[in-house]
C-alpha cells in the first residue's frame, strides 16, 4: 500500500494509531517533539520498545527545546497537560525505550517506522516518510505531505537508513528526560531565585556600545548604571542615579552626558563648587571631555544670573543632588526653574537622596516627574503616594516602595558592585572601627549644671522677634491659628525656639570647649550691646541683625536711620520700636542672661580633657602615617570654631608633619597661609598628612591616599557618618582597611556625669521635651533648624562606643533601604555560580518551599516587563509585588531542597488566579493610563486660582490656561506658577514655562495583554 497523509482528509496520528498497532519495535525520526505529540499517537506506542531519534536543523535557529516551551506556555493553566506530560516521562523512562540524537551534519529527516518481529528482521511493518514533525501540529494540525508505505521492501530499505543514522547519533535520553522532568520535579528555591533575577535583569548586561566607548576604564557596575538610566530618562525625562558612596557616580554621569551630547542635547553640569574643582576636573580631564558647569552655591547666591546664562541647556546633571531636597531654597527653585524654562532632562546623582525622609525622594522625582505618572499603580498622585508610605514609616509599618523606585531611579550597592567584578579590577578597603583607648575621654563637664542654667535665661531677643516680626501663625497644613488662640501659640513657639538654641549650644559643647565659648560670648556681646541700644534709642535690634558692622560698636552708636537704613532692614524699624515700658523690661532681661552666661563660663574646665586625648592618639598614629607615602587623617568637626582650634593646636604639637584646615568660610595650609579650599584638598590628595576640615568635605571629595577619618564630635544625623568615612572608602583606595576613629567620652554609670551614658540620656530628654513643645505648637521644628528627634537617637553612638563595626553596617544598611536594588542578589547569585549557570536554568522552573505561611510566588512576563508577585492564601490573601520582599521570604531557611514530583491538582488553580489578577491589574492600569493621558490632575486649590487668573487675561491668557490645565500634574509647574502668581508676574512666568502645543493622545489600543509563568515557589507552612 502506498497513500499520501496530509492531515486533511486524514490525521496522520489516526493513521499511525491504526497501522502500528500490531507492530512489535517503532522508530521514529523527528526534528522536534511536544508532549501534544505523544499524546496524539500514546495509543499506538502503547508499551512497545521505541527508537526515538531527535534530529538538528540546518541553523538551530529553533532547538527542540524551543517547541516544548512553546507548548508548555501554551498549556500551562491546564491540569490535563502537566498529567500528560508526568505519563510522557514515565513511557520514556522505561528501559524499552531509547532516545538519541543526530551529531555532525544538520538532520532534518522525519519518518515513522513500524516493523514486526523487529526492525533487525521485518516480516511486515509500515513505513511514512514526509514533512510531520514528532508534534500535535505535525501529526493532527498542520497541513503536511507524508507518503505512507507498508511494501516489506520499502519498509526494510528505511529501517536500514535509520539503523544508519541512529549508529552515527549519540545517546540523549538522560538528558531528554532531564529536560521534560523540569516542569514536574521541583528544582530548589534558590534556582527559582536566580532565574527570576536573571531573566527580570538580563537586559542589564547587555552594555550598549554606546556606553563603552565614551568611558573605556569604566567598572562593570558603573557601565551598568549607565546603562540603566538611559532608558529611565528617555521615557520620564529624568533619573535618580543614588549608587552607594564610592562608587564612581561621577564617571557613570559622565558617560550618560556624553551619550546626550551625541544625541544632540546641550548639556550642563551643576556640583558642588569643591567637587568642581576637584573630582568632576579630574574626570573631564583623565577622558578629554569638557562639560559648561555651575555651582550649587552659585545657584544659591544668584539664581537670576544661572538661569539666563544656560536658558539653552535641555540637560542638566546635578551631582550631589541631596542638596536640592528642599522646595523652599533658592538653589531649589532655580533648579526648577532651569529644568522648566528648557524643557530639559535632568540627571541626579547622590549616595543619599533619604536624608531625614522619603518625601527627600518625592522632593528629587519632582523635577522630572509628574503628579500622576504613577496613576497605573496608584490611585493618586505621586506626592500621596509618598506621604502615605512616610506615615507607614513613621508608624513602624512596612514601607513597600519596590515598583515605583525601580522605575524610576537606578541603585546599585557596595557588595552588588564588588561581586560584580569578576576581573578583580576594583579594589575597595574593609571598614574598621578605630579602638585605641586614648580615643575615649572623661568628661570634665557638668551637662546637667549647664542645661539649669542655660534653661534659666530668658532669651529675651527671641521672644521679641516673635511677636513683632512673625507673620500669621499657621498650622502646617496653611490653615491660619484663630486669633483667640495666637498669643497661647507663640509662648508654645518662644518656648519652642529656646529648646532648639539650648540643644545647638550643647552640641556645640559636645564639640569643643572652644565651639561652645565662642557661641555664648556671641551671645553675651549681642545682648550687651542690644540691651545698650534699646536703652539709647528705645529700638530693638533683632538677632538677624547682629553680624551688621554698625551694630559692633564700642561707643558711637549709629542712629536708627543709620542701623535701619538697608533696604532689607526698612521694613523692621517701626515694628522694632519699643516702649519705655518694654525697654526696662528687655533691658532687664538681657541683664538678667549676661549674669547667668558668666556664670556658664564659671563652670566650664580649665584643661581640655578631650583634646588632650585626642592629640596624644594623632602623635601615634602620624609615626604609622608616615611609613606610607600620602597616607593621611582626616579630622571631622561639625563647627568652624572647633576646626579652627583643632588645627592651631595640633600645628602646635606635632611638629613638622603637615596639618592643614578646610572649612566654608577659611582655608589654611600647613604652614598657616590662607589657601583657596581646592588648592588645601589637592595637596592633602597629593602627600597625605592631617586635614581637619567641618563637614564641607564630606561629600563627593576622592581622598582614598588616606587610611583614617575621625569624627571630633557626634555626627548626630547618620547620614552624615557614612557620608565621611565615604571620603576615604572609595574605588581604587591605597588601603585594604580603611579606619572610623571616634572620640567619645568613656563608658560607665548613667548616673555619673563623667559617661557617655549620662550625657545621651541627657541629650534625649531635651529631645523628647522639644518633639512634646513642637506637638502642642503645631509647628515643624525643621523649619526653624533642627530636627526634632533624630531617628535612633543615641543607639548608633553607643553602639560605636563599644566598637562594634555591626552598628556601622547597620547604618549603612539603613541608609540604603531605599536605594537598595534587588540586582545586588543576582550578582552575589552570579559571584557563587556564573553567568553561563544562569543562562542554563530553563524557563518554568517551580520550588516547593517550607515557611510560616501558605503562600505562592510566581514570575510573569509578558514579554516585555516582568511582574514580581507573592500572594498568600490565609489571612486576608495579601499580594506582594516586591521583589526585595519576595527574595527575602524565599531566600531565608533552607534554599537547597529539590526532586520532589509536583503535584499540580493543588497548584493550577492558584495559578490561574493569580494570572487572572495580575491581567485585571494590568488592563486596569492601562485603561486608567489612556483615560488620564492628557487630562488635568486633580484640581486644588492652587491648580484652580492659576488657571482662572490665566483665562482671565485676554485671548493670550485663555490659550496658556488651556496649555497649564493640561499640563497641571507636573508639580514643580504648579509650584513655580503658584509662586509667581503671588509675585504678580504669573502672565510673564506662564508664557516662559508653557509650550504653545498642547499634549495630545496618541495612543493606539494595544493588544490583549498575555501572560506566562518564568518562575514560581509554592511556600507551604511547616504542619502540612
């Protein structure tokens, strides 16, 4: 018999079904397989022995894998298919049958053989050769030609033909039967891990040539992070790059600059002035590239100036950009202003865009993204979404910010970028604690006397200038204090304001008795002088004014006009006009201060114990220092005062070794000259020796030629501790341990005035009476310069007391807790195992793993974004989606466990749900994103007065109200216009910031979204 198949007017799995039943061996030969395929013809293959030959295509383009995966995506919400696919590994494990695969030369031959007694020796048998693939498609689906032959001749000539191949071909049936067992035998929760990291950040290493050719000595990590932004700001209009400290942001916003500039942008650079003319000119200069550059201060001092001279730059970086957290600077507004008024992309780089809160982060997102550009995952703006997650922190709950950070920043940590250098090219130091004795001290201070004092004077100029010069008292939230209750509100805000200087004239005695006198007798000569002009004139002088030269005087006092004369002043000189009542009252009371100050200085030692210390810990350590060329010691110091002494007595005692001063406001080298600040830090860069220098250095200064920093005195928020020992651990330092040597007082008794102990629990009870004062006020106390109780308070200062290098990890851990990518676990996966181990996990891959609760993660894709979630089945069925989250629950106990068969009867329908809720999110969020698109955010108060002021205006006012009504989600646009519109110039500021064309909606409807597992781990609790 001799007929032609081609699935039309018959199957030819129906054709085998019927023709191979009586035969006694198969052999089959076939490019591809599915398990649809064994399905279709089981019937016929019942439990006869079975030659199975898997054949090569002429490219590969499509390896037999590929069709099985296929399949499995196709199926995988089906129960039915997984049962078939565990019955086609039980037939194929059976010793009856063999599977091999063609080596050498492509094969692409199909053919279906039925021989009976054998395929040694053919009685009888039935022989198809043709087009159809060892699949459903091929064997019941697609239209093929295959020519059917039972002639005992023809069948025999095949049989040989196929002996012949299958001789040439090499056993495959392991690992055939390996490959099918991954959907049914469960692989170990860290593999589960790993392939979903892999496959969500695989694109990561694909280095666009771009990048690599500006910056060739660029570290994996840095190339990375380049990579990642670029994305990021073509489709936001800007990135937060917040790498940890030392990790090269610099180069990796250098890189970006250049890949802007050859896309035809004009770029500017905005830094601080020292790292201006330090770090950023080195770099410019070590890779030919010169970028036009303006200081952060510069914007400060003169806004207007930087504004109109880079009107024409639509792209800006701004290193160190922590310094434009706060809407309410100058250096702030002018920043929104240039991003604005250019229509440009912005850069941001800082290792701490977290300072005091989260809203730091909304604060930095601002300038480049809008109020709804989180609509999708959101519902409400994105100022919302930060305030609530602030509330959650400030409440102790779990803060889950994982989906908005990772779309629309880049950060990468320390130990992601050391496992990520598979090469051994960077070299970063261990951090150490300094625990030398002398580092500690007995204080020879009685705090508690002090605080009495100091808590007894009247501090008369401060309740002065709040009841003549303080506008409307308002609660934060801008509604005014009713009249009634005005007068009680400043009392609470004088006794409030008077917290706040007793804390900073503490801080300034924890620093140095040097500090803390310069401030009282600060204090002391304004209130004698104060008092002396209120007597002669009968005018208050207000604290702002007391640096101004006429105010120094010793006898000639300038008159009124004279003091008030500055136009700034102007305004005060009625208001500050006093009674004779109130003149023997201020009088009085200042009076009253000077004795209670003098008595301060009573109380204060004669010798400083903590210097004394300190100087005989640095004349043992500049003998070590000077055995390495350039090694050094960097002294840090909250206050000029203390800086200033620090460096005069140490240039006293040391003797010829070099010691030089960086502070705002002076400069001085070693031998006592004044010195530009950059020309001071390039030649400690350069030879080493003792910098002491106030925290104007802390940042973004490469000073890795030296081994030790040593913080004077408290750094009381912890950003700024790991802030300064980032100055020395840095890429490429000359050390492999780099030193933190902290001068405390000694350990002891809480009750003895001498310990540490006794001065923290001191320092917190003034701390928790200023957050009880600022409650009943109403007030931020950050407004008026100073934090209430900053988070932690005293732990990490005890901890670094004891030495413990922990409590400087967990500082460090904390401060990148919103900044933390999980890419860092994929490279510690990638350190442990490889690259090649990653490529090699297979797609589908699912754990069983034991936990406190019934959960299940799942990774799906859609081809295109990857969707991170773990949903518990208890409780109140809670869904997670973030990934730092979910790695944690899998990651923790045991990851190893693996080989158990799964049984999918209790898995599918889980699946399937949370597929079915992942697809209602995801088309819910797109039909929100079309509906939003184009449309004004939600009208407030402010959105409304400038848009009816500007149609109010004329036909040009109406067109710029119908362009702002648009654009009103962009929150640095409404603030800006909100600001001008109170100047009276909002017509002026509109037609500079609004573009004529309005946004329009271009979106097409998509297609229908589709789903498919790459990863899952069924997390089941330990009693079942």
């Amino acid at each position: 018999m001799t007929k032609i198949v081609d699935n039309k007017n018959e199957k030819l799995a129906n054709l085998l079904v019927r023709e191979l039943a009586d035969s006694g061996e198969i052999a089959i030969a076939s490019a591809y397989f599915n398990v649809h395929g064994y399905g279709s013809i089981k019937a016929a293959l019942g439990d006869r022995p079975l030659m199975f030959l898997l054949g090569r295509g002429p490219t590969e383009s499509k390896a037999w894998e590929e069709e099985v995966l296929e399949e499995l995506e196709r199926e995988e919400d089906e129960l039915e298919y997984f049962n078939l696919l565990q019955e086609a590994i039980g037939y194929f494990e059976n010793p009856k049958r063999q599977v091999h695969k063609v080596s050498g030369p492509f094969f692409h031959g199909k053919a279906y053989i039925g021989a009976s007694p054998s395929l040694q020796q053919i009685n009888h048998g039935i022989g198809v050769v043709g087009s159809s693939n060892f699949t459903y498609g091929g064997l019941v689906y697609n239209r093929e030609l295959n020519m059917v032959n039972t002639d005992r001749e023809v069948v025999q000539e095949l049989a040989g033909w196929f002996m012949e191949m299958w001789g040439s071909s090499e056993d495959f049936k392991e690992t055939f039967i390996s490959f099918l067992k991954n959907y049914v035998t469960t692989r170990s929760p860290y593999e589960v891990i790993a392939k979903a990291l892999y496959e969500t950040y695989k694109g990561e290493f694909d280095i666009s040539a771009q990048v690599q050719d500006v910056i060739a000595t660029m570290y994996p990590h840095q190339k990375l992070s380049a990579r990642s932004a670029l994305p990021i700001i073509q489709k936001y209009g800007g990135v937060l790059i917040a790498d940890s400290t030392g990790l090269g942001k610099s180069r990796v916003a250098l890189s970006i600059a250049m890949n802007a500039i050859r896309n035809g942008r004009k770029v500017m650079l905005i830094a601080p002035k020292s790292v201006l003319d330090t770090t950023w000119q080195d770099e410019m200069k070590k890779n030919s590239i010169f970028l036009e550059s303006e200081s952060s201060e510069k914007l400060s001092q003169d806004p207007d100036s930087v504004i109109e001279k880079y009107k024409d730059k639509d792209f800006i970086i701004v290193d160190e950009a922590h310094y434009f957290r706060t809407p309410s600077t100058i250096r702030y507004s002018a920043l929104r202003q240039l991003v604005l008024k250019n229509k440009a992309q912005v850069v941001l780089a800082t290792a701490t865009p977290v300072n005091n809160s989260i809203m730091d982060l909304y604060n930095l997102f601002s300038f480049y993204l809008s109020e709804d550009s989180i609509s999708d995952i959101y519902n409400g703006t994105l100022k919302g979404y930060f305030t609530e997650n602030q509330k959650k922190l400030m409440n102790g709950q779990r803060v889950d910010m994982d989906e908005v950070l990772q779309r629309f920043m880049v950060r990468h940590s320390r130990r992601f970028a050391k496992e990520l250098d598979t090469e051994g090219r960077m070299s970063t130091p261990e951090r150490r604690i300094d625990s030398d004795p002398r580092n500690r001290y007995s204080m020879e201070i009685r705090f508690q006397e002090i605080y009495d004092l100091l808590n007894g004077m009247n501090f008369a100029h401060y309740g002065l200038s709040i009841d003549r010069l303080s506008e409307k008292l308002k609660y934060p939230d801008g509604t005014p204090v009713p009249s009634e209750l005005e007068q009680s509100k400043k009392d609470k805000l004088k006794a409030l304001v008077k917290m706040i200087v007793i804390i900073n004239m503490f801080k300034r005695l924890e620093s140095s008795l040097k500090a803390f006198s310069d401030t009282i007798q600060s204090v002391k000569d304004y209130m004698d002088n104060a008092a002396k002009y209120a007597e002669e004139y009968g005018y208050f002088v207000p604290a702002s004014m007391r640096d101004e030269p006429l105010f120094d005087f010793d006898e000639l006092m300038p008159t009124p006009d004279e003091l008030f004369g500055k136009p700034k002043y102007a305004a005060l000189k009625e208001k500050c006009k006093l009674t004779s009542e109130e003149v023997k009252d201020f009088v009085s009371k200042c009076e009253h201060d000077i004795a209670i100050i003098e008595q301060v200085f009573s109380k204060l030692p004669d010798e400083d114990v903590k210097f004394e210390a300190f100087r005989s810990r640095v004349r043992e350590l500049v003998n070590e220092l000077k055995n390495k060329e350039g090694n050094g010691l960097i002294v840090f110091t909250q206050y000029t005062a203390t800086a200033k002494y620090i460096y005069k007595m140490l240039r006293e005692s040391i003797g010829n070794y070099p010691v030089r001063l960086v502070t705002g406001e002076l400069s001085m080298d070693e031998n006592g000259n004044t010195k530009k600040k950059n020309d001071v830090i390039r030649l400690f860069m350069n030879g080493g020796g003792i910098l002491v220098s106030t925290d104007v250095l802390s940042e973004g200064q490469n000073l890795q030629n030296a081994q030790y920093v040593a913080n004077y005195d408290f750094p009381w928020n912890p950003v700024m501790l790991i802030q300064r020992i980032g100055r020395i651990d840095r890429i490429g330092s000359l050390h492999r341990e780099v030193f933190l040597i902290n001068i405390l007082p000694k350990n002891g008794d809480p009750e003895d005035p001498a310990t540490l102990e006794h001065f923290l629990n001191l320092m917190r009870k003034l701390f928790m009476r200023l957050e009880g004062i600022r409650q009943t006020v109403g007030i931020d106390a950050s407004t008026l310069g100073e934090e209430a109780m900053p988070k932690d308070f005293g732990s990490f200062q005890e901890g670094l007391a004891r030495n413990d290098i922990s409590e400087l990890n967990r500082l460090a851990s904390e401060l990148e807790e919103f900044t933390i990518d999980p890419i860092d676990t994929l490279a510690k996966i990638m350190k442990e195992k490889s690259l090649q181990w990653l490529k090699e996990l297979p797609d589908g891959i699912g754990a069983y793993k034991h936990g406190n609760r019934d959960g299940l993660f799942i990774l799906f894709t859609d081809g295109n974004s990857f969707y991170w979630r773990l949903r518990y089945f208890d409780g109140d069925n809670e869904t997670t989606s973030s990934a730092n989250s979910i790695i944690q629950a899998i990651m923790e106990g045991e990851t190893d466990n693996r080989g158990e068969m799964i049984d999918y009867s209790r898995l599918i329908e889980r699946m399937k749900l949370m597929k079915k809720e992942l697809l209602d999110e995801l088309e819910s969020r797109r039909k929100k994103a079309l509906t939003n698109e184009g449309m004004p955010a939600r009208s407030t108060k402010t959105i409304q007065e400038i848009y009816n002021s500007l149609a109010s205006s004329g036909d040009e006012g109406e067109k710029l109200a119908s362009i702002f009504r648009d654009n009103s989600s962009r929150a640095t646009l409404v603030r800006e216009l909100g600001l001008a519109k109170q100047s009276g110039n909002l017509l002026e500021k509109a037609r500079e910031l609004l573009s004529e064309t309005t946004i329009t909606n271009n979106h097409e409807m998509e297609k229908p979204i589709k789903l498919k597992r790459v990863s899952w781990c069924w997390i089941q609790p330990k009693d079942k």
